[in-house]
C-alpha cells in the first residue's frame, strides 16, 4: 500500500529518497542506480545500490553496505566502490545473476572515484579512475599525511581558495589499468577480476583532470585505443581564465606503465571552457563541447566533432553559421552518441525545460542538414543512455518540479513517446503533489536600456489545495547565476513547491541573463546586473498585480540566493524592495569590490566589463554596487551567509546584516561554520528551511510547523527589543 504524506514539509523534502540516474546493462533488461535516504529519527543516512527490472519494473537490493558508491557494469557482473580502511579503495565485483556471491577484486591505497569502464576483449577491461596526485605524481591518500606543527600556507600564486577548500600542491589526475579475469577454480562457475597497477596518465605534464572545484566523469572518457580529457590551459592563471584544452591521450596497451603524451587539439578562435569529450560506440570519433571566449563561463557551449581520431586537425564545429551565432540558438549541457555513431543526443536548457534533443550528424560537421529536433516536453533529463547495444531506444533519467526521480524510455524516431519505467513518488503523488500545481507564464518587459519590450518567463507554483476564489500570500524567488535559470527540475535547496504547500503562490520569473531563451537573453546582463533584471522584475509584479487577482500582493515576500541576493540587496536599495514585506538574503552580494576577494575573478572581470582598474571598468563596478544605496534600506532581511562559501566569502552577508542593525530594520543572520555556497547538510538544511519559513511566514500571517528554537540551534539575542524574533 502507499503512503501518502500529510504535508510537504522540509523533514519530507529532505528524507525523500535521493535516486541516481539509472545505468542499463548491455542487453537493456536492468539497470543499477544508488538511493540514499535521510532519516531525521535516526539522523544518519542510509545508502543503497539497487537494481530494477526494465521490464517488470521490479527492484532489488544489490547492497546497502556503508560507504559504497557508483556501481558500474562489469560486462554480466556489477562492480562498485567501497570506502576502506586508512583511505582505501575497495572494488567490490557482484555476480548479477546471484547478488551473494561478491568479492574484493582490488584494493587500491588511496581514494578515487568516477570509474569508466571499456571492453577491450572479453574478460578484460580497460578502466579509467580519478584520484589526486602528489607533486611527484604519485597516489595521494590523505591518511599518509605527515604531522604538521604549524597551519600555515604559503602563497606565490593565485587561487589561494577555490570554492569552500584552500588549493594544495595534490592534483586531481587520471589513473588507467586493466581488470583481467582469470579462469574459474574447480568450485567457481566463473573467473574472478583482477586489477593491472594503476598508471597516472597525467604524470609531468603539469595537467589537472578532472578541473576543480567539480570534478567528475564529464570531463574525460576512454576508448580501446586513449583517453579524451579536458584540463585547463596550463599556460594561464585558472583565476583570470576560463580557457580550457582538448587533449587525446593514445595508449597502444593499458596494461603496461608507457604511454605517449596528450595531444592538444587547438582551435583557433575558441578560447574558452571545454567539456563532456565523448567517444563514438566505435571509438573511431569522438565530440566534446567548448565555447569561445575565454573569461566567460556561460559562453554558448559550441558542439566540436572530431571524425577520427587518428586525425586530431579535422576538429570542426557542428551547426556552425557564417555569422557566428549558429543555427541553433542553444547551448548544450552534455550529449552522448547513439549505438550506430551517427546521431548525438543532447541535452539542453530550453524555456525552462531541461529538454533531450535528437541531432543528426551530417557527413561533414560544417554542413546543416537539421537543427536538433526536440524529444522530450517536460522535465529535465539528468542522464540518458542507450538502452540496450542493440536497440535504438534510449534510457531516460529525469525529475520534474512535482516530482523528484522518474526512469522512462523514448524510441527517438518518434518524439515525445515516453514510456514510464518507474516513479519513486508516484510523478508525486505520494508527496501529495500534482503537475496541475506548475503552470507558466509570460509577460513584456521594457528593453533596458533601449526601445521597445521583450517577453520574460515565469514559473507559477500553486498550492496543492488551490482555489482561485481564495486569497494568498506571495514568494518571489530569485535565481542565482545570474546566467542560471529555474527549471522544470526538483531540488533540496529553492525548492518552489515547498514554499508552496506553505500556502504561497510561488513565482520563478527568469529575467534577463537567464539561460535557455537563446544567447543573447544570456549575454544581455552583461554591464547590466541591477539594470534589465531589476526592470524585468518590476514588469513581473505589475503583471501579477493584473493577472493575478488571487494574489494579495499586500503580503508578499522575496527571496535570493547567490546573484539572487545581490538583486535582493539591489531591491532593497530600490523602489522595488518596498513592495515587500520581508525579504530574504542567503549568500548574495553586497559590495562589487569585495568581489575582489573571490576566488574564480575571471567571474565579476567578464559581467562588470573587466578589472577596476581604470576609471571605465571602476565606473561598471560602482554603478552597480548595492552598498552604495543602504542609506535606502527600509524592509526587514534575512540574512543567511556560510563560513566555507569561498565564492562569496562571508563578510559579505556580515556587512549587510551590520547595515540592517544599524538602521534598526528587523533583521537576523543565519550561518553554518560548515557549509558552503549551499547548504548540503540534511540536519543543517532542515535548520536553514525552518528559519527561512519562520521568517516569511511571520510577515504574511502564515504559521510554521516547527520553529528554529525545537531544533537545538545556537539563538544569540542582543539588548535590542525591536530586533528579537521571538519564539512562539
């Protein structure tokens, strides 16, 4: 029987079990994937590798072992990962067919991650894995780390920080070797694997891959013949650059130490971020994406294809146009190759939509035959694979707002024809959710600066227990980025149906500098942060005060995170910010020259026009400065900033919780000393949602179910009587 939960609260949101996307075997009749669930009774968490019949959509157990992860398929076996003792690695083999007959095929002395696996010939596999390096290319395993007397670092170079951890001389680097199965013994049916000693295929050529500060198999893949990788250039400073290389590290044998050294593939005129290499079934081709300017991270992802590998100079761009923009206004996420290598199938934000795309290679990537056709109307894919070797449909990972996990299938001959695999919530019906609860909405917004208007998109989440006759308070959530956008996705953090089963009507506008209505909507925040967004926004609660009669905009709140709390800092300075009653600042910024302090300057260098070093680019800087308006400041503010959040460090939500003290607004400051640019943490989640509703909803006249005092927190009062948020 299934359970239904009462109400959608955090606790639900936070122990609603977390599915990986699902990897299918060779012959598409099952596929493995991880769950981990929270449980706030307990407070631990419990991880699981399961496996789930296509077909029947039945699920087994592989394993609920602690510490194992990312389970792969080892041709008819499963092999997975298994923390060890003092930093080891353990990789576990399980018989597929009988799920009790498992052991340890290796144990290698240190940690690493993100396996991939090729076929050379049967019963034996090539494998790639990513684990740090020392200086002297040797496997690092923190556990071997000398004693150290003093806590200082010493720095010639920047990063110093790069996202929530300080750079050390240890580099993330590729490691290679040979799983080989030996014949059976008298009582065994079958051999059992064996892994060759593991070469670091970046040894002395200064190259870090996977890039920092998210590593992960996105960034190399193996064939029998090499590796495909992208790294950062190693001739610029990764704080000032975003450009990155393709190389192709050839290995005639992955059993033995040697190796040639990477070849680059140099593109003149794309100079930017690279990523997602991917070899063709055959391995004879290969793509990967890559965009064109450097110092620019949301640059339109450009699809490269290499024919042959063999031929590195014959690197061309896809859908390629004379004048630059190409014939396909959107910008990849990631892609994989269809069994006969002739279709890529894409991934792409598109109005809000996460959609797969079918694109047709044509004989040469210069010529435009299509446009990659769509296939999927809802939702967003977080992984898809082939199904089978041997069967054109596709296996498809995905969650929706209303739902957080749904595996289907797709015959991509013919577009949105899913078939539904399996559904943890039911398409969120055991949540109590319903897709009826999700609509959109579009309206015109003035160009700024210029003539004329242009439609910006919108989200609108409702109440499970909706009524248009009713009246409700309303949320405006701000997106981060800012070259961000909402989606049709599901979250543990922002996640627009929570606010909603709070009674609220949620709106998720994605104003200029969003992505996925086309470049130029991107590239238009340039010089513009408190320009077109904020204007965009305005346009956005005129339309809601017109179309929207259901919302009493007499209680309404707004909340932000990341660029999303500058333009709450920014609005607070603003006109707009006295439309609210209460707004909610969690990691944004507060002065544009603090961001001098950030890690990636490549970041404010490219949005404010360049470094504030003269008075041009000082002049973009200032301009768009929200401490230059506190003196404006009149509506009570959450403040919530972590202490590891190296991206925008934490004085900034200090200076703007000191302003609202100052300026006697109602005001309080949340922080977690281990937590970073998010808020990860299941137990330090359900602390972050209970003070953030305890907050809105006390300004709306909505009740919280739990407030922040049941929850064994830290409460630091001043002598201020005003400021007190006391606990009811």
């Amino acid at each position: 029987m299934t359970v239904r939960v009462e109400k959608f609260t955090p606790e639900v949101l936070l122990s609603t079990p977390r599915r990986s996307p699902a990897i299918p075997n060779a012959a598409g009749t099952h596929a493995l994937y991880t769950q981990s669930t929270y449980s706030f009774e307990s407070h631990s968490k419990t991880k699981e590798i399961r496996l789930i019949d296509l077909e029947s959509s039945q699920i087994t157990l592989v394993t609920n072992e602690n510490k194992t992860s990312e389970p792969q398929w080892l041709e008819d076996d499963i092999l997975y990962l298994k923390e060890g003792e003092k930093g080891f690695t353990e990789l576990i083999v399980a018989d597929s067919g009988d799920l009790s007959n498992i052991y340890t095929a290796a144990t290698i002395p240190g940690p690493v991650s993100d396996a991939k696996l090729k076929i050379l010939q049967k019963g034996e596999i090539a494998v790639v894995f990513v684990a740090k390096a020392r200086p002297d290319g040797t496997l690092y395993n923190p556990t071997n780390d000398p004693k150290k007397y003093s806590s200082g670092r010493l720095y010639d170079t920047v990063m110093v920080r790069h996202w929530d951890k300080y750079v050390t001389p240890n580099r993330n680097s590729l490691w290679y070797g040979v799983l080989t199965i030996s014949k059976p013994h008298i009582k065994e049916s079958k051999g059992r694997y064996s892994l060759s000693t593991l070469v670091n295929a970046l040894k002395e050529t200064q190259l870090e891959s996977p890039i920092p500060p998210f590593p992960g198999p996105d960034h190399f893949d193996i064939s029998k013949t090499g590796i495909a990788f992208i790294a950062k250039a190693s001739d610029v400073n990764p704080a000032f650059n975003t450009k990155c290389n393709f190389y192709y590290l050839a290995i005639s044998n992955f059993g033995t130490m040697s190796h040639s050294s990477p070849h680059i593939v140099e593109m003149r005129g794309y100079e930017g971020a690279a990523s997602s290499p991917v070899f063709s079934p055959s391995g004879r081709s290969i793509a990967f994406l890559k965009m064109k300017k450097n110092g620019y991270e949301a640059d339109k992802n450009r699809v490269i294809i290499i024919p042959d590998v063999s031929e590195l100079s014959t690197a061309a761009e896809a859908m390629k146009s004379n004048d630059g923009k190409d014939n396909w206004d959107r910008s990849p996420s990631s892609f994989i190759w269809s069994n006969d290598g002739r279709t890529l199938y894409i991934t792409a934000d598109d109005e809000g939509i996460g959609r797969l795309f079918r694109f047709d290679i044509p004989a040469t990537p210069l010529d435009v035959i299509k446009i990659p056709l769509p296939l999927t109307s809802f939702g967003s894919v977080s992984g898809v694979y082939p199904l089978s070797t041997d069967s054109p449909r596709l296996l498809l990972s995905s969650s929706s707002l209303t739902d957080p996990s749904f595996f289907s299938t797709i015959d991509p001959s013919v577009p949105f024809s899913l078939t539904a695999v399996s559904s943890h919530s039911r398409s969120g019906s055991t949540l109590g959710l319903s897709v009826s609860q999700v609509s959109s909405i579009h309206f015109a917004a003035p160009n700024n600066p210029g003539t004329g208007t242009h439609l910006v998109h919108a989200f609108i989440v409702r109440p499970s227990s909706f009524s248009p006759s009713s009246s409700y308070p309303l949320a405006l959530l701000i997106h981060g980025g800012p070259q961000s956008a909402w989606g049709d996705s599901w979250s543990t953090r922002w996640n627009p149906v929570l606010f909603a089963e709070q009674g609220y009507i949620v709106v998720c506008p994605n104003p200029t500098g969003s992505t996925g209505y086309g470049q130029a909507f991107t590239d238009d925040i340039q010089n513009n942060w408190g320009g077109a967004p904020y204007t965009d926004l305005e346009a956005c609660m005129a339309h809601i005060a017109t179309d929207m009669p259901y919302v009493d905009l007499t209680r309404a709140v707004a909340l932000g995170a990341s660029y999303g709390g500058y333009m709450i800092n920014w609005m607070n300075g603003h006109p707009l910010g006295r439309k609210f009653q209460a707004l909610v600042c969690h990691d944004g910024v507060f002065s544009m020259t603090n961001q001098l302090s950030s890690d990636e300057q490549y970041f404010p260098n490219h949005d404010l026009g360049g470094a504030p070093f003269d008075n041009e680019t000082r002049s973009s800087w200032d301009r768009w400065d929200p401490s230059r308006f506190v003196g404006n400041w009149e509506t009570p503010q959450l403040v919530v900033h972590n202490e590891l959040d190296y991206r925008l460090p934490i004085s900034e939500g200090l200076a703007a919780f000191n302003v609202l003290q100052e300026r006697g607004l109602k005001s309080r400051f949340l922080t977690f000393s281990d937590e970073n640019h998010w808020v990860l943490g299941e137990e330090n989640s359900r602390v972050w949602h209970t003070v953030v509703l305890e907050w809105v909803n006390s300004f709306v006249g909505l009740s919280a179910e739990k407030r922040v005092g049941e929850l064994g927190v830290d409460l630091v009062y001043g002598t201020r009587e005003e400021n007190r948020m006391e606990q009811r």
